[in-house]
C-alpha cells in the first residue's frame, strides 16, 4: 500500500471506530484496500495496452498507405 492509500485508511478508521480493531476487522479492511488497489492497477494497464495496440494499428496502416502509394507510383511509370 502506498502512503495516500494508508491515510485514507487511516481518516476511515478515526472517523468510523472508536475501539481498536479485531483482528478480523483489520483483515478485512486490509483485504479491500487491496481488491481496489487491484482494480485500479488492471484499469491503468488496460488503458496502457489499448494505447499501445491503438498506437501499433495505426503506424501499421500508415506503413501500408506507405507501401501502397510507391507501388502505384512504379506503376506508373512503367
């Protein structure tokens, strides 16, 4: 867990108990800190991999615009 993710946790405990914390509690408070960690971390990487899948289509297709415009060009000239 990062610092902001440990404050936050921290802000919730003040705010909602009053008692210390079983150790069930804890367990399960750290638990879900971690599954939305999780969550968010799989969002950022399929954002990142659709940028790069996105970015690879479209230099393929300029790749093929490319090639296709020099043969129409030798073409052509022949």
């Amino acid at each position: 867990m990062n610092a902001y993710e440990i404050e936050q946790i921290e802000k919730k405990l003040r705010a909602e108990m009053r008692l210390p914390l079983s150790f069930n509690a804890w367990a399960i408070l750290e638990h879900n800190a971690r599954q939305d960690r999780a969550r968010v971390v799989d969002a950022m990487i399929s954002e990142f991999f659709a940028a790069v899948a996105a970015k690879v289509t479209a230099v393929a297709r300029q790749v093929r615009s490319t090639a296709a415009d020099c043969t129409q060009a030798r073409l052509r000239h022949n």
